[in-house]
C-alpha cells in the first residue's frame, strides 16, 4: 500500500520493482497482494491493454484506523479501554504521547459542542 500511496497508480511490475531491493518477491506473490487488497477495497484497478494499473482508493489514516479496529475486535474483544490500557502497560505510549492524545480528545470534544 505505502508504494501505492507514495507512487499513485502503479503496475504489478513497478511494484515488484521497487520492493526488490528490500524485499524480492515472486511476480504471483506480489499479484496475490495486489487481488487481496483489492477485495479488501483498499485498492482499484483499471485495465489499460493487457496491463492492469492499481490505485489507491483509502487514504493511510483510514486504512490504519481499520486495522487497529481489527486488532481490537480480535485481541481485545473489541474494548478500545483494554487496547490503550495495553499500549500504556507495555509502555508503547508515554507521558508525551498520552499528553497529546489527551489534547486532541479536549480539541476534538470542543469541536462537537
């Protein structure tokens, strides 16, 4: 997905390309990738000749904000409290970031009055 974010519309090649340096992969498994994505509506194609060319339909933040969803149905029985209560637990938020979560919860209630 980041490639496609970062690069627009792009081919199976050009994503295989691209990942071959960090992370080469087989043209099928990149295709595979490509067809999940695309059942999971995070990503379109249209077809050009015999060439299909992916698109990004969701933006990173919605997309991110769907798989911590999952996260929390399936590790957490759905509860966003024992979530953040894990984060802080295991010290993946701190004072800081707590801090500015907490801010952006007062701005965001402020904004629905």
């Amino acid at each position: 997905m980041r490639l496609i974010w970062e690069h627009g519309p792009c081919t199976a090649d050009d994503v295989r390309e691209r990942l071959a340096s960090t992370r080469p992969l087989k043209d099928s498994t990149v295709r595979t990738i490509l067809r999940r994505l695309i059942e999971k509506r995070y990503v379109i194609h249209s077809v050009t000749g015999r060439t299909y060319l992916y698109a990004a339909v969701i933006q990173p933040e919605k997309a991110a904000a769907q798989a911590v969803r999952r996260i929390i149905d399936r590790f957490c029985g759905g509860s966003v409290e024992q979530f953040v209560v894990g984060l802080v637990d295991s010290e993946v938020l701190g004072d800081k970031e707590l801090k500015a979560i907490a801010a952006k919860i007062a701005q965001a209630k402020g904004g629905r009055k």
